[in-house]
C-alpha cells in the first residue's frame, strides 16, 4: 500500500507525463513521498484490474500536479510511472532488499503491456539505457558499466565493486494482457546503507549537483526509447553497446548454478545470456537462473 503522503520534493510530474506521453498513450505519472515497493504497488493494481479492456479503466487527473499524482488510477493496466521518494521494502533481485534514503537515492518502476516473442535480454537493454543516459563518454572509458545481468556499477580503481544501481524486471498477466513492471534504484547521494556487500557508489560522484528528480528526468525518456525499441527489435541493438560497458569479461566469476561452479566471463552471447568458460568448456547461463559473483580478475 502507498502511504499517503505528498512528496516533498519538485518532481515535475506533469512534464514527464508530457514528455512520455507519445510514446505511451494512457500513460500515468504519480510521485509519493513513501511507499512500501514501487514494484509491488504496481503488480497489486494491476492483479486488482478487472478482465476488461484498459480502455475503459480512465484516468482521474489532478488540478496539482505536485500534490501526488498525474493521471492516478487505482487499478492499473495502462503504462504508468510511479516514483517513491523513500521505499520501506524496497526489493531488488532474488528478494534481496533494495536500501534507500529520501533524497539519497531514486527508486521508480515503470509499468507497461510489452508484446514480443523473446524478452531474453531485457534487463541488459535496460541498463544500457541507463548507463548511456548517465554517462554518455563517446571519447573515453565508460565511468559507468554494466555487471551481468542488472547492476549498474561505478568504475574508476581497476577491481572495484562499487555498485551504482540495480533493475528488477517482474511480469503479472492481467486481463487479456501481460504488464511488464520494471524497478529501478539508483544511488544518488551518498548515505550509509546497511547490509552491503558488493560496495556502494553513488551517481554524486560524477555529478555533484545530481538530485533524484534531476537524474528521473534524465533517465526516463532514454529508458521508454529503449523499451520500445527492444520491443519492435530486441536485444540484437544493444549487445555491442553492452559489451563496451561489460565489467564481468575475463574476470574469474562463480555462481549458483551446480553445473557452473565457477569460470570465466567471457562476455554475452546473441540472446544476452552470460558465456562463462570451464574447465568442460563454455556455457551459456540465461538469465534468471544464477547469481553471479565476481571473485579474482582472469586474463581475456
């Protein structure tokens, strides 16, 4: 459930809402100050929908913006954005808890009906996205990279585990569709959180004016573009993109998986599976099936 709170930052809602609305027609932007998990919050509206057509499922838009939401439904199987300045349970992947701190962090999901065969890949599209949107570096390294499949990291000391921001893709079928919901956190400001184990960074170190409605603002278009890019194309336009931000490859990694104990990263493959190299050859390890860790570097 969403606490009832206004937020108690400038968000811009409504010029996001303007903004994203071309792309996603019935699109509704709402920002709390508290809410419980972006995610969850969109899966149980969606799950509350009646079996009908969106279509009949209006929008109440609001006179202020600012007040809390634009275009809030409480039930929901049209594409909606919903933004919590401070999550109480925030998830990230495998149930693990996403920490985050009003004003230190940014924590948004993005709910939307995705018609395609292949979702394979998804979740490094996404980050793609992201990461290009927050450091675009055409004539240099990357200072932000991608660790397989959906952590954004900060890069700067050679083996540093310093991660930035996660995703956490969750689908719920609803009616005669299925709704994709798409959770981003992103560490803005530093703060202290607890329970950590792979480092923490945030995007403050690259931007020292960076505040969360700046970086949503920055992020959202580029995001909606990718999605519906991968929609009509897949992942085939953002493999190469991924490979140059790629923090795993040549790097020793273990993982979950019995039959992969550990091995070498040796990059993605067409579909966006990780290719890890043992001692009985390369597998292919798709993703959803294993947690990967990063243990000591390897020679390419």
């Amino acid at each position: 459930m969403i606490e009832p709170t206004p937020p108690t930052m400038h968000w811009g809602a409504e010029a996001l809402w303007q903004q994203l609305v071309p792309l996603l027609p019935g699109l509704s932007v709402e920002v709390v100050h508290s809410a419980r998990s972006t995610n969850t919050t969109l899966l149980e509206r969606a799950r509350a929908a009646p079996d009908t057509s969106p279509g009949g499922l209006d929008a109440i838009v609001r006179p202020s913006v600012e007040s809390g939401a634009f275009g809030r439904r409480a039930v929901d199987l049209q594409p909606c954005l919903l933004v919590a300045e401070h999550q109480s349970a925030g998830r990230g992947r495998q149930g693990r808890a996403w920490h985050s701190v009003p004003g230190g962090s940014l924590t948004f999901s993005l709910a939307l009906p995705l018609v395609m065969a292949d979702c394979s890949g998804l979740s490094l599209a996404i980050g793609v996205a992201l990461a290009e949107a927050l450091d675009d570096a055409p004539a240099g390294a990357p200072r932000i990279g991608l660790k397989w499949p959906n952590d954004l990291w900060l890069l700067g000391e050679p083996n540093a585990t310093r991660k930035l921001g996660g995703i956490l893709i969750e689908t719920v079928g609803a009616g005669a569709q299925r709704l994709a919901v798409i959770g981003i956190g992103l560490n803005v400001q530093r703060f202290e959180p607890a329970d950590v184990n792979t480092g923490f960074a945030p995007l403050h170190e690259l931007d020292p004016q960076a505040t969360a409605p700046a970086v949503l603002a920055r992020v959202a278009l580029p995001l909606v573009r990718a999605l519906k890019q991968f929609e009509r194309e897949g992942f085939a336009p953002f493999a190469e993109r991924f490979a140059a931000r790629d923090v795993l490859i040549g790097r020793s990694v273990t993982t979950t998986l019995t039959e992969v104990p550990q091995g070498t990263a040796r990059g993605i493959s067409a579909s966006g599976a990780l290719l890890v190299q043992t001692d009985t050859g390369m597998v292919s390890v798709a993703s959803g099936e294993v947690s990967v860790r990063l243990a000591q570097p390897a020679p390419i």
